[in-house]
C-alpha cells in the first residue's frame, strides 16, 4: 500500500531516516503480533523496544492532552522522567494482561535479578467497533512475541499489531510512523513517531477536509517519539506535547472520550543537554513526523468487516 510520502502527501521540507520510521532513531525496535479471527476478532500488540531496563533506564517524558483512556506506568514516568522497558501498545482490555507479560519480561531478564520493583509501560485504544473487544484474545505469549521480534528497519504499518482493529477519523487506521533529521546547531540528529491512531474527528490533508463513511467522535490515539538527541525529561516532556498536538493537523477532534496520549524518550545519555533555546528545528519536525505517521496509518490501512457486520472503510482520495 502507498504511503502518505508516495502519494506526495509528505507535511515540511525536511529529509526522513532510511525508512521513515522510528526505527531510524539508533537503538529504536518495533515488533508487532497481530491477532485476527475473521469477523469477530482484529487486533494484537505492538512494541517498541528502546532498550531500556530498570537498570538502565532511559529519559523520558509524558503529555496527557485528554486522559479518558489507561496508559499504565505513566505517572511514574512523569514522575521520574524515565522509562524502564519496553514500551507496549495494545487493546484497551488487553492493557492489563500486556502490563503483567511486560513484568514477567523484566523478571526473567538476567540483568534484572534481585530487581523488586518494575514499571511497565503499556498504552491501549479501543477497538471494540471492529474486535470483541470483550474476548480479551491478547495472551501472554503475544506480547512477548511482539518484543521478541522487535526489529530495526522498515516498520509494518495500518492493519498490524495493536492497529489491527483501529479506525481513525471515519476509516480505517491503525500503525502509521515516520522520522526526520534534524540539524540542532551544526548537530545531526535524528526523530522519529509511532502512532496508534483511533482517534475522531474530520480528516484534513493539506486544507483539505475529507469526508468519511461514518462519524467517528470519540477514539483515542497513543504517539510515542524517539530520538536521539540528549534531551532531559523537561525537554521530552515539551517533546511529548507536540506530538499529541500535531494530531490537529490531520483534524482531531480532542472529544471528551478520547485518549490523546504522547511519550517521548531519548536513546541517548552521554553528554551534556541540548540548549532549549535549540529546540524548534526538533519541535517542528515532531509535528511533521506525527502527522505524517497519522497519514501513514490510514493510507496503509486496508478496508476491514468486524464484529456484529461493522465495517471501516480504507480512506480514498479522489
């Protein structure tokens, strides 16, 4: 399937990574399990492995722009200003079984013996339109799949993973990434985003409102940035915001029964910060980086009929 760059659809003028995906930040993995039982079940989970333990914890930071949803492990996280795992993303359901797999995963890690106290971090969107959601099918094994299998390079997008059963502005969604390169000052780094995009609204392109099958007014949508420049948790928390922000962009709604959700996290941390007055250049490539994955969930996303004959509608462009 295109992605938004193809159908030059691409937001700003700055160059992408390789692939054009979170994996292009250097130490950043994404896996997915995807989980599908035609027509009743459509989803799965998705993980995105930094490489952070709690033995080497990694800065982060947390924006909650409307907080009807469970992000497990947040306010530690806010708190702190680190994450310690493997960030996972699921169904809303599923979150808490996700949240357990995630702590057996700490515990049989040999660098973690004697360890007493982990912080899973899990996020989730509800797919219960397309999924029986009620089922609860993710397991164990499935979460531990998609981390296992986590991988640098090209990312699967739309119908995978945690986005199997997702639908976002009126049609189907799901996975969606990008990356841009940044020069902060004469220092090349790199950014990246992954959206789980489930969110309502009406879907703008470049002005353009498109109008969709069917209403779509709540929903939610997690945004997780990387990158590798040497941020503090201050600075992502500022970088977390503009994530959730740029899904204005593409049209969101902000409903009060939306999940709007942003974690940023730096893989680096060696050397002294960069100067906030250095930002804006990261600032502005976030905000083309999310909205340029949220087209890329949906462009990517193939028609899907699910539970009790709900169908969602790939987007078309006439």
């Amino acid at each position: 399937m295109p992605r938004a760059r193809d159908l030059g659809l691409a937001p700003g003028d700055g160059d992408t990574g390789e692939h054009n995906a979170i994996t292009d930040v250097p130490g950043i993995r994404v896996g997915h399990t995807t989980i599908r039982r035609p027509p009743d079940v459509h989803t799965g989970v998705t993980a995105i492995d930094a490489g952070a333990t709690p033995l080497r914890p990694l800065p982060a930071g947390f924006f909650s722009g409307n907080g009807y949803g469970k992000f497990i492990g947040s306010t530690q996280v806010a708190e702190l200003g680190v994450v310690e795992s493997p960030i996972v993303l699921t169904s809303t359901l599923s979150a808490f079984r996700a949240a357990d797999a995630l702590v057996d995963w700490m515990l049989a890690r040999p660098d973690c013996a004697g360890v007493r106290s982990f912080n899973p971090v899990v996020g989730e969107c509800n797919d219960g339109y397309l999924s029986d959601i009620r089922a609860r099918p993710v397991q164990r094994e499935d979460v531990l799949s998609a981390i296992a299998t986590a991988a640098t390079g090209p990312v699967p997008e739309g119908c995978v993973g945690a986005g199997t059963g997702m639908a976002a502005l009126g049609f189907k969604a799901g996975i969606g990434t990008s990356s841009r390169l940044v020069d902060l000052g004469g220092t090349r780094v790199s950014v990246g985003a992954l959206v789980l995009a489930n969110f309502g609204g009406r879907l703008r392109i470049g002005g353009r409102v498109i109008d969709a099958p069917r209403a779509e007014a709540d929903g939610s949508c997690v945004v997780v940035i990387g990158c590798d420049a040497r941020l503090d948790a201050r600075q992502l928390n500022r970088l977390a915001r503009r994530g959730v922000y740029a899904l204005g962009r593409v049209g969101a709604s902000y409903s009060n029964g939306s999940g709007d959700y942003g974690l940023a996290l730096s893989t680096s941390i060696e050397g002294e910060t960069v100067d906030d007055a250095r930002l804006s250049p990261l600032f502005e490539s976030t905000l083309d980086c999310v909205e340029e994955a949220v087209l890329n969930s949906l462009f990517t996303a193939t028609s899907t009929v699910g539970v009790d004959g709900h169908v969602a509608q790939a987007v078309t462009l006439d």
